[in-house]
C-alpha cells in the first residue's frame, strides 16, 4: 500500500476490513437487539458475521504472527499477547453483565458465572448460553482456541495440509448445519461442539488466504476489489431476502461468497477521509461487540419494568453500547495489557 502521503494507509493496514469488521460488528448488535423486544429484526442471519471474524483473525493474524511463530516465537508467548490484547475489554463486559445480574436479584451462582466469564471458561448447563453473563463471549473463547492451534499446529502446516484441513472442517461444518437447521453453531449447551467446525473451517481458511496475501499471488484490480469486498455486508444484510431456505443460504454464504470478499477487500487502499472513518470503524468493532450483549439485556430489563417508558429505553440502550464502545476504544484498554508485562525480553 501507498505510503507517498500522510493519509496513505501504511504497510500492513488493511482498511476496507478494519470497515467491514465494524460494519458487520454493528450488525451483530442490532441482531441480537429486536428478539430481546420480541421483534425479528432487520438483520436475522447477522450471527454470520461471526464465520467472517473468523476468517478476518486467521487472515491477519497470519501476516503478523506467523513469519513471527516460524522465527522462534514461542507458542506460550503468542497466547499471551493474544489474551492480553482481547482480555480487559472483555473482563468490562463480564462485569457489566455481573452488574445487570445485581440490579435485578439474580445472585445465584454469581461468583462462579462471573469467574467463569473473567477466565472464559464455558459452562455447559442445559440447552442455554456457554457463557451467561455475557453471551457473546463464546466466540471469543472459540477464537483463542484457534489461536492456540495455529501456533501449536497450523504455523507448522505445508499449505495442501492446511487445505486438507480446512476442507474436513467445512464438511463437518456442513454436516452440523443441516443437523441443527442454520450455520448459527457453538454458543449453546445443545450444539457447542459445531462451535469447532465452525472456527476450524473459518480461521483455518483465513490462515490459507493470508499466506497467498504475503507471498503477493492473484492480485485484485481496484474497481474490481471494491465491487468484490462489498459483496460481503451486501449478502450478510440482504441473504433473509434471498430465495433460499436457511442451510443453502449459510453455507452458500461462508463457503462462496465471504472468502472472496474478504480477499478482494484486503486489496483495497483508502486514504483521507476514508481511510480515518475505516479505522474508527475498526477500533469500535471489537469493544461493540465485547459489551453489547449484558448492556442490551440491561436496557431491555429496564424497558419491561418501565414500560411506559420503554419506546424511550430502547433507543437509548443502543445509543449506550456505542457510547461504552467509543469510551473504550479510545481507552488505554482498548490496547490490551502491554505484552512485555509477561512476555521475557529476548536479549540480542
């Protein structure tokens, strides 16, 4: 990417996805929004946003780290930067969501939920969420979980290994969601084991695709970039409108349209104003997502006990998950905790 400007998106930048993960992580938002008030909602398929940050961490992930991995990083060493950077953002909305349990009287278990959630330990009770306090979180128990495989297994993988890989993954993937009717697997007692599938087949594939990205293969023209990395908030909001029944629709999703999208859309160079509103989407995506589930259901427990007020509360409990976002994303918790707290210093 260009650099002859200050506005110029620097090496590694890879702006349209920093736009796209905020887009779909807002999207994720008003997904799970509308049933707490019993409305379907304008974006019913959005739990697909998950399958794409998947395959946006492998993708990443893989041009930071993995040259990085090859060279003697350790494995203990990556997952402790990895942990550190997702953990305080995190911990802010287990705690959020301990403070909802509060309000209401539901103290039962309180400790356990809540050290649970710090330690993103899941808790398979009953058909319910693996993680109560905070639901969402699963994914990101999911995600570390990859993380841990990539440096154990994946770094050490020839690309026809890791495609092997991949590709037994999205048949199991397959196979669960025909099973359980929708791609929407992993974050309940009843179908957590999809979960694996589920980030195998995504992360895995990020990881292959961000191989290609370094070594500079099928390189996309911009026009053509920018018409392919609009694909994916494209089919992720209009895929409810398609002709197709929820199956053939996921999957035709994950497996067709997203991996090209992603790669088109990582050739993408933005600079000015452009480049400035994709980042701030970028840097709001991860605490957005983090909080939004225990700050939604508090909202909407306030809306059911005043409910006179209630076309007032629901308005302004979306307008305190980006406010809470915003306040984090430009917080010194937004970085993580600094990885030289943990990580030894190599001398040399």
């Amino acid at each position: 990417m260009s650099q002859t400007t200050r506005t110029a998106a620097p090496v590694g930048r890879l702006p349209l996805l920093d736009a796209l993960r905020g887009v779909a992580a807002l999207g994720v938002v008003l997904h799970h929004e509308a049933p707490l008030y019993g409305a379907p909602g304008l974006f019913p398929r959005a739990y697909l946003a998950v399958d794409f940050f998947f395959m946006l961490s492998g993708f990443v992930l893989t041009l930071a780290f993995e040259p990085k991995l090859r060279g003697g990083l350790k494995a203990s060493d990556f997952m402790l930067r990895r942990t550190a950077r997702l953990w305080p953002v995190l911990a802010v909305g287990v705690l959020i969501g301990a403070g909802w349990r509060l309000s209401v009287g539901a103290t039962g278990h309180l400790w356990l939920l809540t050290l649970c959630g710090l330690l993103l330990v899941p808790l398979r009770r009953g058909p319910g969420g693996l993680f109560p306090i905070n639901g969402p979180q699963w994914s990101l128990a999911y995600e570390l979980l990859a993380n841990a495989v990539h440096a154990l297994v994946l770094a050490r993988l020839g690309n026809r290994l890791l495609l092997v890989f991949v590709l037994a993954c999205a048949a199991v993937l397959a196979w669960c969601a025909y099973v359980w009717g929708s791609v929407g697997l992993g974050d309940t007692g009843r179908n957590w084991w999809g979960g694996f599938a589920r980030v195998g087949f995504g992360y895995g594939l990020g990881v292959w695709l961000g191989r290609q990205f370094a070594a500079g293969r099928a390189p996309v023209a911009p026009l053509g970039a920018w018409a392919g990395g609009l694909l994916l908030p494209l089919a992720l909001f209009s895929l409810p409108w398609w002709p197709l029944s929820v199956v053939p629709g996921d999957l035709l999703a994950v497996f067709v349209i997203f991996p090209p999208a992603l790669w088109c859309a990582a050739h993408v160079s933005l600079r000015g104003p452009g480049l400035r509103i994709a980042d701030a989407l970028g840097r709001l995506s991860y605490p957005a997502y983090a909080i939004h589930g225990p700050v939604l259901i508090w909202g909407a427990s306030l809306a059911r006990a005043h409910g006179a007020q209630a076309a007032m509360i629901r308005p302004l409990t979306l307008v305190a998950v980006l406010v809470l976002a915003v306040l984090l994303a430009i917080s010194p918790l937004a970085h993580g905790i600094p990885a030289h707290r943990f990580t030894r210093r190599r001398k040399g």
